[in-house]
C-alpha cells in the first residue's frame, strides 16, 4: 500500500499543551463531582485533582481544574449555582 504524497507531506499541527487552573477546591468527592458534573453540561470540560490523595491523607482538598480559557466562565456558572440562581428548581409552584 502507497501513501498518497498529498497527505504523507502535509505537516501535522501540533497543539499547544492545555493549561489548566484549579477553579476550586472541595472537602468532599460528592460536592467536586457535582460541580464538575454541572460545568460538563455546560460544556466545560473540567477535572478533577488529588480526590484520591484527600481520601487517603485528608489535606489539601479535591481541586475542580479546567483550561485557562475556560477558567473565568467556569467560575461564573459555579458562583451562580452556589448562590440560587442558577437553579434546577422550578420556583413557579
């Protein structure tokens, strides 16, 4: 089989390395999944930092962490569903 020489001499980009930024910081695993579970449905992905260090040692916390671009809306739509105004609720009843 032959490679087409279109595509063998095409140059690949390379991407730069994702920088990501701890957003907060969370006590407990449940609260860190929830958070992170409601910023992927927002579209962000995000991660989660040390949740199995904190199980073991109990210092320093789960670090929520998303890209740096991400970081200012991240912290928005969090600050929001902490506050009640973002909320799943139906407040019409």
């Amino acid at each position: 089989m032959q490679l087409d020489p279109k595509i063998a001499n095409e140059e690949i980009e390379e991407s730069a390395p994702l920088e990501l930024e701890t957003i907060a910081t969370y006590k407990l695993l449940y609260q860190a999944e929830i958070a992170r579970g409601r910023l992927e449905a927002e579209g962000i992905i995000a991660f989660l930092a040390d949740e199995n260090m904190n199980s073991l040692y109990s210092v320093g916390g789960i670090r929520l962490r998303v890209a740096s671009e991400d970081a200012l809306l991240a912290r928005e739509i969090l600050t929001q569903v902490e506050s009640g105004e973002d909320s799943f609720v139906d407040s019409t009843e």
